[in-house]
C-alpha cells in the first residue's frame, strides 16, 4: 500500500502532477491517496521533496528475522571499523 506521511506533507501538490490515476488529492493542504484508484505504480514515490509518500509492504516474521539478522552484522562490523581506527590513532 502507498502511503503519505502526513506529519512531513508540505501541500506542494508535485505528486498529484505524478499521478496518472488522479488518485492523490489535496485535502486540508494534504495531500491524501484514494485507495480505491491507486494501482501501486509508485511514480509517485520519487517526486516528493519531503519523502512523504512511502511504500508499505507486509513482510512475514522470517523475513523481518533476516533483515535483522543483515542490519545487525552491519552495525558490529562498523562498530568493529570504528574500534580499529581509534586504535591506530591512539597508537
Ligand atoms: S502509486 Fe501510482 S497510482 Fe498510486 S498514488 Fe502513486 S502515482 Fe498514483
Ligand atoms: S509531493 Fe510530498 S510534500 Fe508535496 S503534496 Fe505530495 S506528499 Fe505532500
């Protein structure tokens, strides 16, 4: 589902231009997606100066295991590139 983050929305109008289903409206200087004609065509995801417009996908729990599993081995190994700089220049 294409989601707007209405906290971010600044009202600029540019993904309404987007979109080729005329599905984005502004409502209250937000804008606001009508489900009911959004096809998930996402051409709209990349025109939004604010990252507003979001794509949320379910994902099962061994999914969100793995990617845990992923983000967790990024994060030791730059706490493991940052502990090996400090040394160099403490020495
Ligand atoms: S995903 Fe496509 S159809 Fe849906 S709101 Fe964005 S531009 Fe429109
Ligand atoms: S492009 Fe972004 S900031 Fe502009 S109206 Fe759409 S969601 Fe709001």
């Amino acid at each position: 589902m294409i989601k707007i983050l209405e906290d971010l929305c600044i009202g600029c109008g540019l993904c309404i231009e987007s979109c080729p289903r005329q599905a984005i409206s502004l409502i209250g200087g937000v804008a606001k997606i009508d489900q009911r004609l959004c096809k998930h065509c996402c051409l709209c995801l990349g025109v939004c100066p604010r990252d507003a417009i979001i794509e949320e996908k379910a994902i099962t729990k061994s999914e969100l295991a793995l990617e845990i599993g992923s983000l967790k081995k990024k994060a030791d190994n730059l706490v493991d590139r940052i502990e090996k700089i400090r040394q160099r220049r403490s020495t």
